[in-house]
C-alpha cells in the first residue's frame, strides 16, 4: 500500500467529485431550482388534498334516504339539502380557486426570493 497518512500540517486536496457525477454543477442545478420553483410549487400544490386550503371548507353531502317513501315523505327537505349544497359547493369551488391563485402568487414571490438569495452567495 503506498498511500500515507495526511496529516494536521498538510492540506488536504480539494474533491473535484460533483454531489450528482456527470450531472449539472450546483451552481446550474440550483439555478434550476430557483428558475423553475413555481412550477415546482404549482406541481407539490397540485398533488395536495384539495381541503387543505386554509379557510376553504367543503359542505356536507346531503344525506338522501333509501327508501323511497322516505323520500317522498321528506321530498321538500330533501330537495332543499341538495340545492343548499349545489349553492355551498359552488361557493367552496370559487374559494378554492381564490387560494390557489394567492398561492401561486405566494410561490412566484418565494422563488424570486430564491434566486435573489443564490444570486447574493455567488
């Protein structure tokens, strides 16, 4: 074995070894990241559950018996819990698209934060 110990008085040579071999730099990779963290935030967004919007909360389902002269019987109640709901759905929808809207925003500012943060370190 000719290899020798390094010792404390002599430095270490610096690793020419990239942390993904035959791949971007990191500078490029983190310009990537940086450049692209929108659609990277709208790809983790779109892969949520839709209730985790903040103030956004879906409407019950309405309860429909299975018996149709329970249906018959409660028919005005019935109707009136399913044309609440259509109402409150549609409402829920629009609020959903309210905060993805913000959050899109919200993610266009945090990569422009990003990059102004990589840029300050080159």
């Amino acid at each position: 074995d000719n290899r020798r110990p390094v010792t404390a008085a002599e430095p270490r040579p610096k690793s020419k070894v990239t942390p993904f071999p035959g791949t971007l730099s990191s500078f490029a990779l983190r310009l990537f990241i940086a450049r692209n963290a929108p659609l990277l935030f709208a790809l983790l967004l779109g892969s949520m559950p839709v209730a985790a919007a903040a103030d956004c909360v879906p409407p019950e389902r309405p309860f429909l018996p299975q018996s149709q002269e329970d249906m018959r019987a409660y028919a005005d109640l019935i109707r009136s819990d399913f044309e609440t709901y259509i109402a409150d759905v549609q409402d829920y929808f629009r609020c959903l698209d309210t905060e993805r809207a913000r959050a899109f925003v919200e993610a266009r500012e945090v990569s422009d934060d990003y990059a102004r943060f990589l840029n300050a370190l080159e």
